[in-house]
C-alpha cells in the first residue's frame, strides 16, 4: 500500500463524512483476510500499515520448539535465536511473515473492502441522518435517470425520485437542481434509500409552511388537502384569530406567496379555500366561484347532491369533472353535481291550462272558455276590464256576453270574500 492509498482513504473521509478508524478497520480486515490467504494458516496472524509510507507487513506468533512438527504455528529454537538471541523453547515469538510481493495483492483486496465498507456506512448514515429529515424539503442535483426513476444528488448521499412520485406534467434535465420532498427512507433491496416526492399531497403543504409564516408559527391551521399534481390542488385552511384573513395571509401580498409556491410547482393551479365545519358552507367555498342552487344531504353516507343551473354545471364540475372530484376528496364527502331540470311548458299546455281556468267560473261553459281565451282573454281579470261589446263580436260568445261578464263579477267577489 503507498501514500496515494492513504491519501484515497484522506479523500473518502472527507468526502463521505466517514471516519478515518471506520475505514481502518475495514482495510485491516481485508488485508488480514490476504495475508491468510498469501501465508497460509499462521498462528495469530496480524497485519500492520506503516502510516507514513503505507507499506504493509505480516506477522504471525510462533511457539518456539525444539523440534517443529507444524511450520504454522511452531519455529525452531535455532531459528528463534537469529531473531531473538536468548529464546527458549516454549516461549511465543512474533515474527514477520510477509509474503513476496504481498504489498500489491494485499492493496487489491484493502480497495474492495475499501469500497464495500463505504458503501456500508453510507447506508449505515442515510439511515442516521435521513430518519430524522423525513417531512423535509431539500434540494438535489439530476445526475441520471434509470428507467423512468430519476437520481438526484444530494452532496454526500444520492436519492431516488421514483416514477410514481414525478409530477406527469414535468421534465427534468440532467444538471439540472430541483426541490423535492424527502418522503421516506427505505430498506431497498440494494440497501436504504431516500425516496424523493413532488407529486405527494405534504410537498405542497411544507411549501406553505415554509412561505406563510402564519402557517409556520400556526396561527393558521391546514385543515386539508386534495392535489391532482400537475393540474390543480385544493388547500382548506382556517384560523381561530379572528383578525386574521386566513385565505388573505396564504396568497399574500398582491398574490406574492402563492405566486411563489405555483411557480415551484410548474404553474399548477392551487385553490385556497377557507375551512368551515358547516359542510354546507364548506363545500359551497370549495366550488366557489360556481353558484349552487339546493343542497340534499345524506349524513349516514357522507354523500351530499348539488343542484345547479344549466350555465354552472360546467363551473361547478371543472374540467374532466377535477374540481367535484378534488372537492370530494377534500371534504371527505362524495359530492355529487346535477344540472337542475328546468320544465318548460309548450304553448298548447299553456293555452289548456288557461281554458280550464276560464272553465272553472260559474256559468261559463267550457267552449266559451275556449273561445275567450283564443280571443286572448286567459285570466279573469282580462274578463273584468272587458266591455259587453268586445265579447259579443267573438262569434261564440255573441249575445251571451252580458251573462258572461255577469259570472265574471260574482267569481271576483267570490275570490275577494
């Protein structure tokens, strides 16, 4: 082993955080696990790293023996004195036992066991360090993408931007430093490792608690949330401080915080709506600006149907039906959404009706009811303001007129009593 391996072990310590005794004892280990392999079965087998020069050397203890039945474990009393001169039989004797060219296999193995122990205790630190940041927002460089997973680097640690957690509408380019939420860290098959989000639901919350300082400090409360990433998300929140405008304070100045987080977002729309524990209200203030007309509520079902007018069905159900469906899941009622009907009677339907009311009146037949209302008298009080000879020049009303508006005034006086 020489100084540029030490100065590796240098780099790794620095750049990993990884402490230097951590990483001995990795190499110590492999090299020992060479030097059994190089020297053979040597009793108590050692190996020592020069720390200046990084030259590596093998030692076994010997016992020392008049006669040597294992090579291994034994050295003979005339060797031992070449080493040490007053050694007797029975005494242990450590001596150098390093190999020809040791130093160069042993420094093979030491960069294996190296690279394996750093990967050990960077998961050993993801796992330390990452637990306690779940909930976080962080920043992370795109290094490289695997499949449709995206790598990000993070500085020390590297992390996983999962397909499933993408945002559908977004693109990323390698290079390119994005924000991200930390949403877990997982025991993957390859080790932990630190799942990444910006399509979960909490990556908007924790972007405005970090924005609103209302929220941060909690004078404002987020009460829900329902997000279709990419497209739009619904933000329910609520303050017990009356003096405080909670859907004022999220958008901010001239609209400045919330400019800020859906500019993050990638121009995803985001409604902030006020909480109410009426849900009638709170429903109403979901779908705002839509007007609703009725409500019918089924506690038992948490289900409430709303009727709107033909005009605000549109409005009230967005587009592809994302705004009933983000209420939804925002209130935790189903909300369903109808157009309300409308009947529209037809002419004909109007005119019978008008007959059978003119036939009602005491002393009118059905077809001089029939007849008045073709002429265009449909009410009784058309009859009223009429004149004798306007009725008799309708052909079947003719000399009948007098008798006709005779009933007319005793029906009047009959309503009035």
């Amino acid at each position: 082993m020489n100084a540029d391996f030490l100065a590796v072990l240098e780099y790794w310590e620095k750049e990993k955080g990884i402490s230097r005794d951590v990483l001995m004892a990795a190499v110590h280990e492999s090299l020992l696990s060479a030097a059994k392999k190089a020297v053979g079965p040597a009793r108590e087998l050692r190996v020592a790293i020069e720390s200046k020069s990084g030259d590596i050397r093998a030692f076994a203890k010997l016992i020392v023996s008049e006669k040597v039945i294992s090579k291994h474990d034994q050295i003979s009393v005339f060797d031992a004195r070449r080493i040490k001169a007053d050694a007797i039989a029975g005494e242990e004797l450590e001596m150098e036992v390093t190999p020809t060219g040791f130093g160069r296999i042993a420094a093979q193995y030491a960069k294996q066991a190296l690279m394996q122990q750093l990967r050990r205790a960077e998961k050993a630190q993801i796992m330390t360090e990452f637990k306690d940041r779940v909930g976080e927002i962080i920043s992370g460089t795109v290094r490289r993408f695997e499949r449709s997973d995206v790598m990000l680097d993070l500085g020390k640690y590297e992390a996983v931007l999962p397909s499933r957690e993408r945002v559908p509408t977004e693109e990323y380019q390698v290079g390119e430093r994005i924000r991200c939420y930390v949403k877990a860290v997982e025991l993957g098959s390859h080790g932990p490792e630190i799942i990444l989000s910006r399509a979960d639901p909490r990556f908007v919350v924790k972007l405005f608690q970090l924005e609103v300082s209302e929220i941060g400090d909690g004078t404002i409360e987020i009460k829900g949330i329902a997000r279709e990433p990419g497209f739009r998300t619904k933000l329910a929140v609520y303050t017990r401080d009356e003096k405080v405008d909670p859907v004022g304070a999220c958008v901010g100045l001239r609209g400045q915080r919330v400019k800020n987080i859906v500019r993050e977002l990638n121009n995803e729309k985001v409604d902030i709506i006020r909480w109410d524990p009426n849900i009638r209200n709170f429903i109403s203030n979901a779908l705002n600006p839509a007007k609703l007309k009725s409500f019918e509520i089924d506690e038992s079902k948490r289900r409430i149907k709303i009727l709107v007018s033909e005009d605000q069905l549109s409005l009230a159900i967005g587009k592809r039906g994302q705004n009933a469906r983000l209420t939804s899941k925002l209130t935790g009622w189903q909300v369903d959404i109808d157009a309300e009907v409308v009947v529209t009677r037809g002419f004909e339907e109007k005119v019978a009706e008008a007959v059978q009311s003119m036939a009602s009146i005491t002393g009118i037949t059905r077809e001089q009811a029939d007849a008045l209302v073709h002429a265009g008298m449909t009410r009784l009080e058309d009859l009223l303001q009429a004149e004798a000879l306007d009725l008799a020049d309708i052909p079947q009303i003719g000399d009948q007129a007098a008798t006709i508006l005779e009933a007319a005034r005793a029906e009047a006086a009959r309503r009035a009593t």
